[in-house]
C-alpha cells in the first residue's frame, strides 16, 4: 500500500487514495483545496508553482470548481495522480510549505456552483414505504416507478453547504378541519441522499448516452434533501414537490471524485421489468457506501453530548443508479452543465433501522424516536442538529465522504 508524506489518522476519511475537492473561504476568493488525513492542501498554490497540469492554473483561480469540472475526465485523471504523486515520493519536498494547512484551520464554503438541481425518487424501499403509508388500498409503487427514474427539478440556489443554519420554512398547510393556513411547518423532516456532480455536460438537443457517462460525472457528495412534509403534503397533487422542497438542500464541502470510488462499484439490484435500451449500462455502477444518520437536540449539543445516530443504510440497495439517472434526465434534449447536481431520493433500506428519513423512521409521528436526552421526535424541533455520514472500506483501504451538518433555526415572525 502507498504511503502518503503527510500522516493520515487510523480511520481517517481523507486518505491517499480519496484525495476529495474542496474550497476554502477566509480573506480573499475561496481557493481550491484537497485534503488529506487532517490537513488540507491549497491546490492554487500547487498549480502556480507548476506541480498541477498546466491547464488547471486558470481553472483553479476561480471561486468554485466548475472551471475544473469543465476541464473533463482526462484533466481529473492527470490531476489525481499527479497528486498522489507529490504525497507519496520525494517530490513532496517541493509543495511550498504554506500550501500546506491544518483542516481545523478552514472555512470551507460551497464547492460548486450549481445552475440546476434535480433530485429522484430511486429507493425501492423509500417509494414502498411512502406509497403503504398514503395509499394503504393501493399498490405501494405507481405504474410508472419500475419504468424510468422519477425525479422533478429542484432549485439550485437553496443548494448550501454544511453547516449553514435551516430556517424553519413557512408555507401553506391543511388542518384537519377548516381551510388552508399559512405557518411555520410542524413536520420538519431530513432525507438521506447521494448527489454527484457533472463535469463537462452535453449540447442542447442532445443526450449523453449511458455508456459514456463516466466522462460526465466527476464526483459524489453527501445530501440532505430538507422537506416540510405537511406543506409537501398540501401542495404537491398535481404537479409534485414545490415548496415544501425547495426552502434547502445542504451538500457536504467535500467531493469525491468518481475515480476514488470505483473500487467500490458493485453490481445494482435486479431490475424486473428490464428496462428500456437507453436505461441499460455495461458494468457496474451501484456504490457500496456505508451511510448513517445522526442526530442531537438542543439540550443534547448544549451539554456536550455526541449526536445519537438513528438510521444505518447502504447506497449500494439503490434500484437506479446514477447512470440511469443522468441517461434519463438527459434523453429528451435537455443540456447538462459543469456544477450541475443531481441527487438520488431519500435512501432507505428495508428494515426500520435502515431507513433514511423521518417520516418513515417514526412511520408519519406514529412511532416517536427516543433520544438520549430523554426527548421524542417525530419530526424536527428546532435547535436539532442533523448529521450525516458516509463512507466506503474494504481490504484496508477507506474513502470517506466526512459530514453533512444542519442545525434547525427558529422560523421566521411571519411571512411578510
């Protein structure tokens, strides 16, 4: 096994052969930024002093990673070994000194610039649960579930990175009795996703073929897709999620490149019935990434106490893959982008335990989750801290994705 110049930790996420993207805010522009074990490497600094391909010096004095995600799969590839290059031999000794920083150091900021966002619908234990719970007498699965990768577009600017304070959202409900009223939601929920994140897109009129998409796709992040399920609930027939959805969608600071993860890549369920041609990919893309949740009240985080983990899932049970889903969301002609993101719906296993939100880990509020602090939820009181974390390891080798982080915040007076 190579050994990385700079220490990595026993159990660190950043190690030499993740080597995630990442940007660091402070005085002046966000710069760009890898990390390995503890520390992170300022990747402006590497590309001016000539160790980085020399197309990534522009690319890399920009404020986001799009210039870097345009620059395509060729440049990523060159790019990543030069960097594992630089940590691992002698020529370490030349990475100037001060590009080299403690990671408790940094600000980390949002990393790219999203100009859509597009969020699925692609665990079959997700849709199942959802479609027993609100139509009991029907079939759990609409006819079209098993057909093609449902999702709806989402809204890019409300894409923040960890740590950003939630602002309980407002909006439109239905009492059980008497007309609509507008107020804060009473059923703040979380949902567990997978995003990856597009590199060099396609012309508009055309499609990018599931073969090719490995070209596309440039890495994963943690996702928690926020949603107020009783606004959710009120507004969504005939034309889906809207506001209930698109009040925030917090993304981990780190990405992932694809590349670090194709050890990882295992064979996705069996999907029956099969489906059309252009949904049909040669290889593997499922991912075997361990996921969890965790989460801490008020009272938990003000006495110190570490946030209770409540859901333990895996990436890999997901029916469509990100293959699927970005052949799909492209057939019609519709233009990919550097920065786009596209997440996968909530991730669920089939045991309770596995569940990747709210409203099916307490089955709608039926079945309260019990914390630590002797508290219940059933949805999310403010104060609450939401954590989620996600990794792969196998043979001794570890990439992580480290930590995706919300503290709900009060909502506002009212709406106007």
């Amino acid at each position: 096994m190579t050994e990385s110049r700079i220490p990595v930790p026993t159990g660190s996420d950043f190690t030499l052969d993740n080597l995630p993207y990442g940007m660091a805010g402070g005085v002046g522009r966000p710069r760009p930024v890898t990390a390995i074990g503890d520390r992170v490497v300022d990747l402006r600094a590497l590309s001016i002093a000539g160790l980085l391909p020399a197309s990534t010096v522009a690319a890399f004095d920009e404020p986001n990673l799009n210039g870097f995600l345009a620059l395509g799969r060729g440049v990523w590839q060159e790019t990543r070994h030069r960097l594992r290059e630089l940590f691992s031999t002698d020529e370490f000794e030349r990475i100037p000194g001060e590009a080299v920083e403690d990671m408790a150091s940094i600000n980390l900021v949002l990393p790219f610039a999203p100009g859509d966002y597009v969020d699925f619908y692609s665990s079959i234990d997700h849709a199942s649960n959802l479609g027993r719970m609100f139509r009991p007498d029907s079939e759990p699965l609409l006819p079209n579930w098993r057909h093609l990768p449902v999702g709806y577009h989402g809204r890019a600017s409300s894409v923040v990175v960890s740590g950003t304070p939630i602002t309980r959202p407002r909006g439109q409900v239905q009492p059980p009795d008497g007309p609509p009223i507008e107020v804060p939601t009473r059923a703040l929920d979380i949902e567990l996703e997978i995003g990856f994140v597009i590199g060099p897109g396609n012309e508009l009129g055309t499609s990018i073929d599931i073969d090719d998409v490995g070209d596309h796709i440039f890495g994963l992040v943690l996702v928690n897709d926020w949603s107020a399920r009783d606004i959710q609930r009120w507004e969504y027939q005939p034309l889906g999620p809207f506001l209930g959805k698109s009040f925030a969608t917090t993304v981990s600071p780190w990405v992932v490149p694809l590349e670090a993860l194709v050890p990882f890549m295992v064979p996705s369920p069996i999907q029956d019935p099969q489906p059309l041609d252009y949904l049909r990919a040669a290889g593997d893309w499922a991912v075997d990434i361990d996921l969890e949740v965790a989460l801490a009240s008020q009272t938990m985080r003000a006495g110190g106490s570490a946030p209770a983990v409540i859901s333990r899932t895996n990436f890999g049970s997901m029916y469509w893959t990100m293959a699927q889903q970005l052949a799909h969301v492209t057939v019609n002609g519709t233009n990919a982008r550097p920065g786009d993101l596209y997440a996968s719906g909530t991730i669920s296993g089939p045991d309770p335990g596995s569940y990747g939100s709210l409203i099916e880990l307490t089955w709608n509020g039926r079945d309260p989750l019990q914390l630590p602090d002797g508290t219940e939820r059933r949805f999310l009181e403010d104060g609450d801290e939401v954590v989620l974390r996600g990794w792969c390891e196998s043979d001794g080798v570890r990439v992580g994705f480290g930590e995706c982080r919300g503290v709900v915040a009060p909502a506002r007076a009212d709406s106007r």
